[in-house]
C-alpha cells in the first residue's frame, strides 16, 4: 500500500462510497416505486449496489 500524503485513505473511502450507494439506491427506488414499478424498484437498487462493488473493486485494483 502506498505511504504517499496523496493516496486515499480506505477508512474515508468505505463509508464514503457506502452512504452514496444507498444514497443513490434509495433515491432510483423511490423514483420507480413512485411510478407503479415497485419491483423494478427493488432490481435498481440491487443493481446500484452491484455497480459500487465493482466500481470500487477496480478502484482498489488500480490504486493499491
């Protein structure tokens, strides 16, 4: 893992990422359960939560 003053702190960056996830994933969930596609709903949420896994997956590859 680097040492360097620039490199990302991993104790910000997890609950970071965690509350923009659920931040982002409730707020598409509310959207199409507003709309009348509550389990459409449901799939979107899941689905933002599997694209932050792997965003910050490959962030972790890339970085550390």
């Amino acid at each position: 893992m680097e040492s360097s003053g620039d490199s990302i702190d991993l104790a910000i960056l997890l609950p970071v990422l965690l509350g923009v996830t659920l931040i982002l994933g409730y707020a598409v969930h509310m959207v199409l359960r507003d709309k009348g596609l509550g389990i459409v709903g449901n799939g979107a949420f899941l689905m933002v939560g599997l694209s932050a896994g792997g965003f910050f997956m490959s962030f972790i590859q890339s970085h550390f």
